[in-house]
C-alpha cells in the first residue's frame, strides 16, 4: 500500500483517486478551491440553478465502468440519468431547423431529409457511416489505451474520406472539418452542423483534422445524457463515492511545486511550505514550466509528454444563465444550436483572439425541477465558443454586456420573446473560468483527436520524471468529462500494474 498526493479534485483526478484507493493506497487530495468537481460546477441564486460548466454527459459507460469497480452501488442508484430526446434541435440562418432524436441513426436521416430535403439525410448516413470506421480504427489506442510509445499511429487521419477525381490534375480526399463539410456534406446547413459539433468542443473546423467526424458520431450512436439536478450531481456521486472509499481531500491546499527525491517524484510542497510525501504523485491540473525545479516534465517535440501546439488550449466558453418568468413548453428542446449565416467569419474571430459578431449559440433548457423556484418559471443557458482571456479582455464590464446581449438576440430564434422574460442575468467568461479552476486564460480542453500529424493529441499519462502521472482533460485523452474520466482509468491502472498496463481487455 502507497500513499500517493493527486493535486485537484477535478473529474480525472477524483475517478484516479477512486480507483487507486480500491486498490488499496492510501490518497490524499489537494485541491486549490474550496470544492470539488473542477469545471463542473453550479450556480444558484433565488431557486434558479445552473450548470456552468458540461451540462449533457456522453458516453456514461465511463462513469458505470468507474462506479462498478470501485463499490457495489451502481451509478444509476447514486444519480438519475435520462436521454435527452430530441438530442439537439438546430436553427439556420435560412430560417431552417431541425430536431434530430437521440440515438437513432434513421431517425436523424428521416429528420434531415424532412426538413433540409431528399438526399441531406443520406449524405450525413454515409458520413457518419465512414465515421464510424473511424472509431473502430482509433478507440483504442485514442480512448482506452495510455498514450503509446509509437504514438505516430495516431498521426495519420483514420477518416476515410472519399476521393475526388479531378480532370488532369491530382485526386483530392477531405483532410479537415471545413472540408468535409465543403466537398461532402455539401449543402451549407450540413456543413454548419459539423461545424457546430467542433466548435462545441473548442476545435476549428478550418483547422481541425476530419477525424473530428468522431464527435458527433458519439453523440449520435451512444447517446446525449442530463443528470437530475445537473453535472454536478455526478460530480457529487464521485467525491461520495471517493469519501465511502477513505479518500482524504484537503481544500484550499495549492500545490507549489512536485517535491523531487532522487530523480522522481516523492510528495508535494503546498504554498504554506509544508511538504507532504508520497510515492506517487498524480497531476489533475494543466501542467506548467517549473512544476518541478530542475526537471522537463515534458521536451519540445516529444508528444507523450507534451501538449502539442494544436491541442488543448485554444478557446473558452461564454456563458449567460437566465433566470425567465414564465413556464418551460413541454415540447421545447432541451438542446439549440443556433447558427450563424457566415460561419467563416465565426471562426476567423475565435481563432484569431477576437469577438465574433454572429457566433453559434448553444441554448440549454433542461425540463428539472431542481432547476427553478417553481413550475411558472425557467431557467435558461446561453453557451458560446470564445477566444480565451487575454485575447480579449473579459474583465471589461462593457463588454460583457454587449456581448451577453448578442447571445440573448441569437437565442431569440429559439426562445421567442426570450428577452422580455429575464428576470436576471448573470454573465460568466474565460476569466471566471481561469480564476476557479487556474487553467491559462480560462481555456476548456478538447478531446483529443487522431491525424493532424498528432497535433490534436494531449501530454501523455506519464511523464519523463518517475512517480508523476497525468490525469484530467489536459492529459490524454482529452477534455470533457467522459474522456476525463478515463484518463483516471488509465492513470489507476499505469500506477497498480505498471508500464505495461495498456488499458481494459
């Protein structure tokens, strides 16, 4: 049995430490803030409450998995899930929309073909169709598997893009999600639905590599989930379940450095100076230059320990929750995505480091109680992918306003008379986001992805420097909680069976 420090209490490092501790170590976290969770948090105030981090769960597997092997409750005994049904409904600038059912393959044909018209639905099958042999080529190595050695076979694209012939010059085969979308899904709303699943995660479909096909091909096969009474109800379930399991947590404690004995590492410093040891220390947190004096937690150029330049950190989240009179219509969709009629310019502005006029507005109206005072009122969150703070300055009390107010003018397509309901407003950015929870500019981590030459992989779960590993979105596989999750899978398992652990059979 070893003690061993997992620095923050976010999803990854929680699901590592609830592991580890079935596996008989002794764990102690180290968490900065006063709570758990990382980003899942929530936000109430006058019997409203918020999400204000994820707010759907795709592929709960992971959480099953993670509650079957560390205790005899199952996870639908600690939390309710129910599939959110329709997954997601989209509005297009053309004043077009569709609702498309939840895990239902036909049913999202039948649906785009009713509403964009014959064939729309048949081209989006047949993407989804290659993208699905795009899972079955990465799963494992992308999702189930610590981060190889040879990780340069997830340099190469498993999507496999149809080719197009051109008269006397060179075949051509879609390499990015701006692709894709151009020269297969060819109408402009099935390019903007792609789109909106990358920009959803931080990625930029200019730029994003189209094994990015593997994101709405998750939502679409697996299903959209909602948590009673939020995500943090999960994140609730797994601090409880890390408890029942004599997990020691220890708030308001920040790491100042990995303490280092001997070439690994042996404990952390905490900012107060003390020094506390373990065998094995366990990051849940981005990784930072300096974490240990002296030593490269990672070197330039080397992927299974570094976070490529593609990566993780691009952009963060724009979020307006909105306390409404009035009651939720049962037939309201739980999930809108509105999108813009030029998306180009959409993604020249995140990615460039500036405000994009017309974003994609993601509208969030969960159908639970738990969310408003009573039946005669609603609770409502606006999302957007924004450029990270620093590239604009969040703190700008003006401009958080004007740009709440965008948001509130684009839900109006989902919402009608949105505006005239509020009740109240509150406003949170990239700043917010960065002093909760120390991430760079507030940044959200993507899931990773294959082909780009790696560029859209994460650091590694091991590190150069013996006895600290990496959990968490910032570490392989990736952002989001169910690929946060399984990042403390794979840590769990690298530290009770060794380097030679490569995942669950």
């Amino acid at each position: 049995m070893a003690r061993i420090a997992v620095i923050g209490a976010g999803m990854g490092a929680m699901s590592a430490a609830a592991r580890l501790a079935v596996a008989g170590h002794r764990v102690t976290v180290y968490e900065r803030s006063e709570t758990f969770g990382g980003s899942v948090g929530r936000h109430a105030r006058d019997g409203f409450a918020f999400d204000t981090g994820p707010s759907l769960l795709h592929l709960p597997a992971v959480y099953r998995d993670l509650f079957v092997k560390t205790g005899k409750e199952p996870l639908e005994r600690c939390v309710t899930l129910s599939q959110v049904d329709p997954a997601s409904r989209h509005v297009f600038a053309d004043g077009t929309s569709v609702s498309l059912p939840n895990a239902s393959r036909s049913g999202v044909v039948t649906a785009l073909d009713a509403a964009l018209g014959d064939g729309a639905g048949e081209r989006w099958g047949a993407f989804l169709d290659r993208a699905g042999d795009a899972w079955d080529r990465s799963r494992r190595p992308l999702l189930e598997e610590p981060l190889r050695p040879d990780w340069q076979v997830l340099a190469r694209d498993p999507y496999p893009a149809p080719v197009r012939r051109r008269l006397l010059r060179p075949a051509l085969r879609a390499g990015t999600v701006a692709e894709v979308g151009s020269w297969e899904l060819a109408d402009p709303r099935l390019a903007a639905l792609f789109d909106g699943y990358a920009l959803s995660y931080g990625l930029d479909p200019l730029h994003a590599p189209a094994s990015a096909a593997l994101l709405p091909y998750m939502e679409e096969t697996f299903g959209s989930w909602y948590v009673s009474g939020g995500m943090r109800a999960l994140a609730r379930a797994v601090y409880e379940r890390c408890l029942a399991r004599r997990v020691e947590f220890v708030f308001g404690a920040e790491v100042a450095r990995v303490v280092e004995k001997d070439g690994r590492a042996a404990g952390v410093e905490l900012a107060d100076g003390s020094v506390r040891e373990a065998a094995h220390v366990v990051l849940g947190a981005q990784p930072r230059p300096g974490l240990i004096p002296g030593q490269e937690i990672w070197r330039d150029g080397d992927v299974t320990v570094q976070p490529r330049p593609g990566g993780a950190g691009a952009t963060g989240r724009f979020v307006v929750l909105l306390s409404l009179r009035g009651a939720r219509p049962s037939d309201a969709a739980h999930r809108t995505l509105v999108h813009p009629a030029d998306g180009a310019a959409e993604r020249e502005a995140v990615f460039g480091g500036r405000l994009a006029e017309r974003p994609t507005v993601t509208v969030l109206r969960p159908d639970d109680p738990s969310t408003r005072p009573d039946a005669d009122h609603e609770a409502v969150t606006l999302m957007a992918t924004v450029a990270p703070h620093g590239a604009v300055d969040w703190t700008d009390a003006a401009l958080r306003k004007r740009y709440a107010d965008t948001l509130i003018d684009a839900a109006e397509a989902a919402v009608p008379g949105l505006r005239e309901r509020v009740l109240h407003a509150e406003v949170r950015t990239p700043a917010e986001t960065e002093a909760e929870t120390g991430a760079a500019g507030g940044a959200v981590p993507p899931p990773a992805l294959a082909g780009a030459g790696g560029g859209y992989l994460h650091a590694g779960n091991s590190t150069r420097v013996p006895g600290l590993l990496l959990a968490g979105g910032w570490s392989h596989p990736g952002g989001g909680p169910a690929h946060a999750g399984m990042s403390g899978t794979l840590v769990a398992g690298l530290i009770v069976e060794g380097d030679g652990f490569r995942g669950s059979q």
